[in-house]
C-alpha cells in the first residue's frame, strides 16, 4: 500500500491492494512528476483523490504506431499530397491569363513582388535545366552558345516579361551550378553561377520582350 502524490494539481493516488508504483505511470494527467509516500501525513486534506493509469504495455505502444501508418491514413495523407499537386499545376495553367502589374508601375517595384518561388513554372525549368546542364557538361565550345536559345525560348514562353526573366534566371542558375560541379570546375563554381544568373535574367528579359513584340504586332 502507499500513495502517489502530485504537487502540482495538489491530487494524490492511493495504491490498491498487489498494485507497484511501477506498474503506474510516471506522470500525472496534468504533466506533473508523481511521487511516492507511505502515508498521507504530509499531504494537505483538501487535495484530491485521482486515479492513475496503467503504464502502457508493448503491444499498446506498438498498436499506435502501426495506427499512424494504417491505410485510411496512408490514404488521407496521398489523398492530401494529390489535392496539393492537382491545386499548384492548375496555378501554373493560370499564371499568363492574369494581369500581374499595372503598366505604370515601378519596375524597381515589381521586381520586388516578384522575390518568392511561388509562380516559377517548373515543368518548363526542370527540362532547360537539364539541357544546359548537358550542354555545359558534354558538348563545350561553340555549341554551348545553344545555352542562350535555350534561355531566351524559356523566358518567350511567358506573357509576363517579369516572370520570364525570373524563371530563366532560376534556370540559368541552377544549370551552371550544375554544369560547373559535373565537369569538374570546383574552383569556378561561384563565378559559374553568377554567370548563369546574369545570362538567364538577361536572356529571359530579352525572351519576354520579343514576345511583348510579338503581341503587339497582332494587336
């Protein structure tokens, strides 16, 4: 026999007959540390009789684990991760049919609203990526002037010249990055980099005008 008491909910548990402190759980319900006494003599009348629970066996910790990973979860999860997926490409479907500036706006301005990841149209990245990673890597010399069509074809494939600079140069980027690693440039990999910031920013802003051009030419 004895008791468990909690200092910090002012409660106390009293041991059942066959019933170990080790066969309960450390804590209290409200998070305090429980503590074990022979006799309530230090314990104020007023606090309250509580009961504690078992400590959970193996197979009940066990059981809860294998719950998190259960198929209806496993299906909410797939389910959640698709809805995420189908949402960001139907985006991506929508960027050119809006309006993102104001003519009259400050470029300084929009560039500024652009500084996020969240309209960069990576199933057109991803490819040019690839390719001049390629070019960079196994095709050198006059050949890697093709890195440029590419650059340019990206950013022409926007409406807005703003968010075809800012794709080219995320392509432009990570492809020289790449490039510079695969062929075994370590030393000029920052300047690597840079370099294809300022040709994909530039090659793209050149792509997004000729198509401005183009447009209004039809109109």
């Amino acid at each position: 026999m004895g008791y468990l008491i909690c200092s910090k909910c002012k409660s106390y548990h009293e041991l059942q007959s066959g019933e170990s402190p080790r066969d309960l759980r450390d804590h209290c319900p409200c998070g305090g540390k429980l503590r074990y006494v022979e006799n309530l003599d230090i314990v104020d009348p007023r606090w309250m009789q509580i009961i504690i629970p078992p400590k959970r066996t193996k197979g009940e910790v066990l059981r809860e684990k294998i719950e998190v990973f259960s198929l209806e979860n496993l299906k909410t999860r797939l389910n959640d991760f698709w809805n995420k997926c189908r949402y960001r490409l139907q985006s991506t479907q929508n960027w050119d049919n809006h309006t993102y500036y104001d003519t009259g706006m400050n470029p300084l301005n929009a560039i500024k609203n652009e500084l996020n990841l969240g309209n960069i149209r990576w199933t057109l990245v991803i490819p040019v990526i690839m390719a001049i990673t390629l070019i960079l890597t196994f095709v050198p010399g006059i050949l890697t002037l093709l890195t440029f069509v590419l650059l340019v074809a990206l950013g022409y494939t926007f409406n807005n010249q703003i968010i075809g600079a800012k794709n080219a140069l995320i392509a432009g980027a990570i492809s020289f990055l790449l490039g510079s690693l695969f062929s075994g440039s370590f030393l000029l990999l920052i300047p690597y980099t840079l370099l294809g910031v300022i040709n994909g920013a530039v090659c793209g802003w050149i792509g997004g005008y000729l198509r401005n051009i183009r447009s209004q030419r039809r109109i």
